[in-house]
C-alpha cells in the first residue's frame, strides 16, 4: 500500500482528500504547515507528498526545494492560483507535476497514479540517491543551496532542467542511462522523455560545465554516461 501525504492549511481539504485518497486503497496522513509536514516525513516512510503552494510561514515553493536538497519523494503541488509562473516556478523548484485548484479529485488520483508508475519503473540499482553535495574535476555541486560553483569559485546558474540533470548524472556517475533514465531519475514528465528534448539539456549542461563537460559522453545507441570521480556528501 503507497503512503500519501498531503499538505496543506485548509482542513477542510485535508480531509476531503484523505478520505477520497483513501478509497482509493492509499493510506493517507496529513498536514498543515512544514512543521507537520516534517515531523510526518520523520515519522514514516512516505511515497508521495501533495504540497499545497499556498501555506502559512513556508510556502509550498520553499518546502519543495528543501524536499528536493533532501530527498526524492515525488512531488505534486496545488494551487489556488493558476498563472503560468507558478507552475513554472513549482516544476523549477523540483516538482513531478503541478494542479490549479479547483481541481477534479479523479485528475489528482490520475496524477498521483502516473507519477507512482513512473517512479516505480526504474530499475533497482538506479533508484535515485539522498545526497546533499558532490565534488568533482575541482567542481562542487552543492544540492541545498542549489548552486555549481566551478573551479575557480564563481557560481554558475543552472534552470531547474539542468540541475536535476546534473543531479542524476553525479548521483550514478559512471553508469550508462537511457534518455528515458535520465528523465525518469530527474521527475521528468513525458515530453522530456522525447530525445531531441534530452539531448538539447545535455548540450546545455555541457555548455555550462565547460572543460568539464567532456565528462559527459554520448554512448551510442544507448544514452549518456557521466565519466568521472565523483565525491558524495
């Protein structure tokens, strides 16, 4: 049985969702704020968070970037508002998908169904890693602050695109993967999966990364390998 959590400061909400959720054959835990939210992650394992964008104190933005430094717990956020920058800014802080509200409850058990399935379809030994800051080629890649500082200590801004990406490749540095892999590791959705699409975000990388980026190599047929030591903290 997959374990849901879902917060958000409306009670009302909350409970609606647990109970429909909970029909459904998920369990289900809830919480107001980040507060609630990181005593529930502290407490059980959970396999999915459904993260409200509007929450007192902490917003959903800010407690999915801390999610993504921490851990690779899919994420859908919610909305009240449904301007483009926001979901923008939601998927650039790491989320899996994005929901406006008022929102249908079977497009969220949907989503939720999707993202699981898609989680689930990595093979074992690349499943994705908890790690918060790795060094490499005089490089360092600090996942909490998200920031790549290169070799001679300025800071190189990466989209959200290119730091998932980044993520996955120092996480299985010397592993082959898949176009498709790569997607799937980073909380891709299905039009990343296209290959032009991964392509132009390792060029991208490779173009930011410099000298580094050579790291990089294109095993044909097959997909990308990042070649190098990489250090995990």
């Amino acid at each position: 049985m997959h374990r849901l959590l879902v917060v958000d400061d409306d009670s009302d909400i909350r409970g609606l969702l647990a109970e429909q959720l909970g029909r459904t054959g998920y369990a289900v835990s809830t919480a107001a704020d980040g507060v609630e939210m990181r005593h529930a992650l502290a407490r059980e394992p959970i396999d999915l968070i459904v993260l409200d964008l509007n929450l007192p104190r902490e917003d959903g933005l800010a407690l999915c970037r801390e999610l993504r430094a921490r851990s690779t717990t899919p994420v859908i956020m919610l909305t009240a508002r449904a301007e483009p920058i926001d979901r923008v800014l939601g998927l650039e802080m790491g989320a899996d998908d994005y929901l406006a509200k008022p929102f249908e409850p079977r497009e969220l058990l949907a989503r939720i169904r999707n993202v699981l399935r898609r989680t689930e379809a990595l093979p074992a030994n690349l499943e994705p890693l908890a790690m918060r800051r790795a060094t490499f080629a005089d490089w360092v890649f600090d996942l909490e602050r998200r920031h790549l500082v290169d070799p001679a200590g300025r800071v190189v801004m990466l989209s959200g695109a290119e730091f998932r990406l980044l993520r996955v490749f120092v996480g299985h540095a010397n592993k082959v993967l898949s176009r498709d892999q790569l997607a799937a590791l980073g909380g891709g959705r299905s039009y990343e999966t296209q290959d032009r699409a991964m392509d132009l975000q390792v060029s991208r990388l490779r173009q930011k990364l410099g000298a580094a980026g050579g790291l990089i190599k294109t095993v044909r047929n097959e997909g990308y390998v990042f070649a190098g030591v990489v250090t995990l903290a």
